[in-house]
C-alpha cells in the first residue's frame, strides 16, 4: 500500500477547487497560479501578482489562503474566498486593475456576475468597492450552482488548522445575520462541528493566547516633536534641544 501524501492530498483538493472554478465561471481562461496557505492577522485570503519566479524567469500569481479559517468557516465560504481571490487573478490577467484600489468597480462587478455579492461590511448594503472588502453568496448566483456541483462530484477538504484565527468567526451569527438581512444559503456546518472528539479532553481548536500586555509609552519632545519610546516610569529628554520628551499613550493605542 502506498504511503499517505497529506501535503499532495490537501493541495490536490484546493487545485481540484481552482480548476472547477475556472472552468465553470471564468470559461477556463484564467493562468496557473501557485495556491499557498498563510496565516494573516487580518484577511481569510489575498492575491499578490508576480509573487514566485523559476529558474526560467517564468513569474506566477500567488493567490493566499487562511488555512485557519477553513476550520470554522462552512466550505462553501471557504471556497468564495478561493473564487473572491481568483477574481483579482482575473482582474490583473484579463482586466484593468487599479493601483490604488485593488477592489474596483470592474471587479465588483466581475464578483456580481459570477455569483458573490462585494460588501465592505460582509452583509447586504455595504459599500462594494474599497480597499478591504469582504462578500457574501448570492443565493442565485452562479458560484452557488457551481459549488453545489463541486461538493456533489465528493469534494472534501482533508485537513483542518487546529488553532483558530485571533481575529475569530462565528459561522452561526454570520448566517443569522444574512437571513435577517433577507440572504439565506443553505451550507454545511463548520468542520469544527463535525471532527470527532480528542482523547483526553484535548480541544479540537485551540485558541490564541490573549494579547499581551504593552507597557511601553511612546514620548514627544515638548520642543522639536521627536518621538522616542520606553518604559513608562523613565525620565528621558531630547538630545537635540535638551528639552524633556512628554509621554503621549502606550504603544498601540
């Protein structure tokens, strides 16, 4: 018997995914691209034009994916933000990008016609075009048929990331929220739903550690205005006009 291949498995599904929906929303015209899994503080997926490059000099797209997310997202979110990232792949292959805005009026338009409603808030009346921008399914749309079809032909994710996102989701509240906004998808529980239990109480996810606590305190000179940051029990000053540099609020704030 063979050995297991998890790493080929788990990309073989997501280039399966990519292929189908090539196919089936953008008449296959799309080019390769290389699909990765990255964490991100901030977004559940990302497109970034010319990312890797061979020995060739052959340059191709990176279309990014947070693997964290997969967890606690029902899969036909996971795969709208697969299609949301194909679309700027789209965009920047066949279209006109902007440089300033990458979620322009063309491609909330192109996200329109192939099935997913643009949405800064992720909900019906957000604005549709910006620089960070979220969607949501479109109960008629074509992404929806195209999905269902996918999830038909035995389409499954294999892996899933164990420690959740720190920015965090809840699947329940964002579907309740679309039916009362007069959205409703039906889609799969959240695979954190359905793993079987860990021996031993182990958590199936496991949270992020609290933030911690920051007790540096950025200083102005009361002066020239240099910045400078420390302790916040220090007495520091300017060595320019020796001056005394005034606390103004700890680092993040």
């Amino acid at each position: 018997m063979p050995a297991p291949t998890p790493t080929v498995d788990f990309y073989a599904s997501l280039q399966q995914a990519f292929d189908h929906f090539n196919a089936r929303l953008f008449g296959g015209q799309l080019p390769p691209c290389l699909i990765t899994m990255r964490s991100s503080a901030r977004q559940l997926g990302y497109h970034h034009k010319d990312r890797f490059i061979n020995s060739a000099g052959q340059m191709l797209d990176e279309l990014g994916l947070h693997p964290g997310f997969f967890t606690l997202r029902p899969v036909e979110e996971v795969l709208s933000t697969l299609v949301h990232e194909m679309v700027h792949h789209w965009q920047d292959s066949l279209g006109q990008p902007s440089k300033s805005n990458p979620h322009n009026r063309q491609w909330a338009q192109k996200m329109r016609d192939i099935g997913l409603e643009p949405s800064a808030t992720g909900l019906p009346e957000g604005k549709d075009t910006g620089h960070s921008m979220s969607h949501y399914i479109r109960p008629d749309g074509l992404f929806l048929q195209a999905c269902r079809e996918l999830l038909t032909q035995g389409f499954t994710l294999q892996w899933f990331d164990r420690h959740a996102p720190r920015t965090g989701y809840d699947s329940a509240a964002r579907q309740q929220a679309l039916a009362q906004a007069g959205v409703v998808v039906e889609v799969s529980p959240p695979p954190v739903q359905q793993i079987a239990p860990l021996p031993e109480g182990k958590p199936v996810v496991v949270q992020p550690p609290p933030p911690r606590e920051v007790d540096r305190v950025r200083y102005v000179c009361s002066s020239c205005g240099i910045k400078a940051w420390a302790r916040a029990d220090v007495d520091i000053h300017c060595g320019a006009c020796e001056q005394p540099l005034l606390a103004q609020g700890l680092a993040g704030s």
